[in-house]
C-alpha cells in the first residue's frame, strides 16, 4: 500500500499530531454524537480509509471488529476502545478524471447458491483505477469519433436511450477496440494487441486475441477482468448479496426489474417506475443511484457490463491478479440489467450467454486502468 498524507488523533489527553504534509491536522475526535471528523481537503475520487491503533506508533488496523466489549453491572458498563487513529490515502497520484481507486487485497470469489459462481476462492487483485460510472453514450460517441478517423473499424456504431444513458448495442470487440482508441486519444499506451508479440494495436475486425496479446502493465483502458469486476463491486462487504453491502434489494438502489423473491423488498414491482417509459430498454441515466463504498455506481441493473475473460467454471484454490481461461466460446459479462430481477443482481453473479460477437441492447460496459 502507498500511503498518502496521514494524521494521528490521540482521544485519552486531547493529543494531536502536529502538521503533515505541510498543512495542519484538523481532525474534530469524537463530538458528542461518537463520530470521528476528518476535515482536510482530500482528492475527489481516492480511496481512504480510517485506522485505529493502540500506540501511535501503530500497529495500525482497518478491521474495527474486537475494539472492546461492553461490560459492567446493571449501573457500571465500560468499553475498550483504542487510543490513536489516523486516515490513510491508499493511492499516491491524482486520480484520473471519472475513475475511482479499487485498492489492492484479497477477497472471497463467488457465492455458494449462486449459478456457476463455485467453488468459492481466495483471489488477490492488484490495485486499479475504474470508471465510476457505465460509459455513457456522449462518451462512446466522443471516443467513436476520434477512432473512426485515426483507422479504427467498429462492428457497431453503439446505441443509447440519450447522451447520458449507458451506451449499449456494442459487442465485446467493440469495446476492446474502444478502449485502446481512448488510450491513444490521450497519449497512453494501448493494452490490447493483435499478437504476443504485442506490436500492433488491436483496432479492426474481430480477433479473439489472447490473454497474452496484452499488455497488462499499460497505463492504457481495458475492460476489467471478471476478478476485478467482482472485486470492485463487493468492496469490503462479506457474505453480503449486493454491491451495496446488502442482503435486500429495492428499487431505491438500482435500475432493475423487481419481483417477489424474499430478498426483494421493493414496494413497486416489475420495471423501475421511473424509467419505464418510452421504447426498451428503461436504461437510467449514468449515476442515478447511490454508489458503493468506492463510489462505483451501476453495478447492479441498468445494464449488464462486459468484463474481459472467456467463460470456464471457476477452479478451486486462491488465484493472484486472474485473468480468466486462455479461450473459450462466450466472454463474461456482470451486473445484470433494467431488464434482469433481483435475485440476478448478486455481486457474485456471472452471465455466459453471449459469444463476443453479439450486441444487445441490455449489454455495455465500463473501463480500468493501472496505476
């Protein structure tokens, strides 16, 4: 982890650190309500996170599980709690604009339950910047532009409801090919190539390149792989269904179509009765519905989002920075639509349906970088 700017706030004698970074720590510890306030200008999209300690020369923990028991008789109750905290920047440069920071770790792959999405695993994902929000079609359009004058071929020329809508209608070439035309539209280095050799870029027809026809160390756009995909929705969240750290699903929180499964608690049934006018499909505009604690919105419903790997059934044991099968027939994609019912919505849930040659227009995506 790179830590960025920090600051220790120490509850037992009021202690402060002194200035970091050279402005000073204004930290508010503990008003009467319990909160801890942390008040200095933070970069818009990072990733931050609040760290306790016993010393305030650490050892630093994330996990506030085990900070102390209540304990006491009927008149005399008392809790541990520990006495230094800080708040760390887990990402050292400016994020790039529209992306947000997915941090690096491990965390449980799959769900039991969950079609094709066992065994469960142990899977670590290097960190990476990803798009806040699914591409819209203003921005597809932007991008489609550009590429089809500096020798870029597309399948399809993209669909969406409006400007602010997800685009959809493109296949999986289609958004591989757009993601090295944006690389290249602002001077980075394109991540998918025709051959291993990696000495053209892939910008026409429909190749099934490789995992090894990548450059995956490129600070170029690609789409997310599956691993990082599952990663970046799930956020710290364990055992829990949604992106949103939840075992409930309404129409307050995403773009779907609900039903009446136990989990489903939505008052309004069927598609969500705020788009659901005007021709199929009832996409949302980008961003309509609160994000996930890394402030991704969209990973569940609106549309369903093609991430890069073939489909294969998951194999057992913890895999490192995964980047799918060597081939296959069908490319994955997550999230489900406006189109799709709950129980369909499961961070953990994975669509095989597709070949990469098929558009449809529940179907689009989004993009990652590297550091």
């Amino acid at each position: 982890m790179r830590m960025g700017r920090w600051l220790i706030a120490g509850m037992a004698a009021g202690w402060w650190a002194g200035p970091v970074g050279g402005q000073e720590a204004v930290v508010a510890s503990f008003g009467g309500n319990g909160a801890l306030t942390w008040t200095n200008v933070a970069d818009t999209n990072a990733l931050y996170y609040v760290e306790w300690a016993g010393s305030a020369t650490g050892a630093w923990h994330r996990s506030f599980d085990g900070l102390g028991t209540i304990y006491g008789g009927a008149n005399n109750f008392s809790a541990t709690v520990p006495m230094f905290y800080r708040v760390v920047k887990t990402t050292g440069a400016e994020p790039p604009r529209g992306m947000v920071w997915i941090d690096a770790g491990s965390f449980a792959q799959g769900q039991d339950g969950v079609y094709a999405a066992t065994p469960v695993h142990s899977t670590y994902v290097s960190g990476f910047w990803m798009d806040e929000m699914e591409t819209s079609k203003a921005a597809w359009d932007a991008v489609y532009a550009w590429a089809t004058n500096h020798g870029y071929a597309f399948g399809n020329s993209g669909a969406g409801k409006a400007k602010n809508h997800p685009v959809q209608t493109v296949d999986w070439y289609d958004c591989a090919k757009w993601c090295n035309a944006r690389s290249q539209m602002e001077n980075l280095t394109p991540c998918y190539y025709t051959t291993s050799g990696k000495t053209l870029v892939y910008s026409t027809g429909s190749l099934n390149i490789s995992n090894e026809c990548v450059l995956w160390s490129a600070n170029g756009y690609r789409l997310p792989t599956e691993a990082e995909w599952e990663k970046a929705a799930r956020f710290v969240w364990v055992n829990q269904r949604f992106p949103w750290g939840g075992l409930l699903i309404q129409h307050a929180r995403a773009n779907y179509t609900a039903d009446s499964t136990y989990y489903d608690t939505s008052p309004t049934k069927g598609p969500h009765p705020d788009y659901d006018e005007g021709a199929v499909p009832y996409t949302s505009p980008v961003g309509s519905f609160p994000a996930n604690g890394y402030g991704l919105h969209d990973m569940a419903g609106n549309v369903a989002e093609w991430v890069w790997d073939w489909y294969a059934d998951y194999v057992a044991g913890a895999q490192t920075d995964s980047q799918g099968p060597l081939s296959g027939t069908a490319r994955i994609y997550r999230g489900g639509s406006c189109n799709t019912g709950g129980g369909n919505l499961f961070c953990a849930d994975r669509y095989n349906m597709y070949s990469p040659a098929t558009e449809d227009y529940l179907v689009g995506f989004r993009c990652v970088r590297r550091p």
